[in-house]
C-alpha cells in the first residue's frame, strides 16, 4: 500500500466534528449516568430472566442447559458490574488522596 503523502488533510470536517462534540458537564454527567442505570438494569434483567428459567425449569418446562447458561451469564455481569463499583470507589479515592 503506497501512501502520499502530499495531500492536504481537509481540516474544515475535523474543526465541525469538534465543534459538535463539545458538551456541557452537565450533559456528560447526565450522559454517564443513564449509561451506569442502563447498565444496572440490564444486569437486573438477566438476573430475573435466570430466576424465571429456574421456574420453568422446576416445572420441567425449560432443559438445565438453558438455566446453567442464564445463571451463568447473570452471576458474570454481577461479577462485572461489582468490580467496576470497586475500580470507581478506588478511583475516588485516590483523588481524594492527592493533595494540592
């Protein structure tokens, strides 16, 4: 693959694509928030879709292998969402530590 390197970078799509991404705090704030809730709340999902598969599977209706791979799946993103609690709080802290 031959690149040249002679060509200008058109700059005029970079300055609107930066100026488009500029947000308030607020907004990002807002942003973050409702991706960590939707993030919650899909972990609650699996949870109670492993529950309910428990059910069915008590009353002969689903296979062990569907139960094993919803409890799996649920007890993974549990895993998950508890360790990236643990690495925020970490991350706290340590912020709170620095001194100015």
């Amino acid at each position: 693959m031959i690149l040249n390197s002679t060509l200008p970078v058109e700059t005029s799509n970079l300055a609107s694509a930066a100026t488009s991404i500029k947000r308030t705090p607020s907004e990002v704030t807002q942003s973050f928030s409702s991706f960590l809730s939707d993030a919650i709340s899909q972990v609650d999902a699996q949870e109670k879709q492993a529950q309910a598969l428990n059910t069915k599977f008590m009353l002969g209706e689903v296979n062990v292998d569907e139960l094993m791979v919803a409890s799996e799946r649920a007890l993974l993103s549990l895993q998950l969402t508890t360790q990236v609690r643990n690495k925020a709080i970490e991350a706290y802290q340590e912020i709170m530590r620095i001194q100015m």
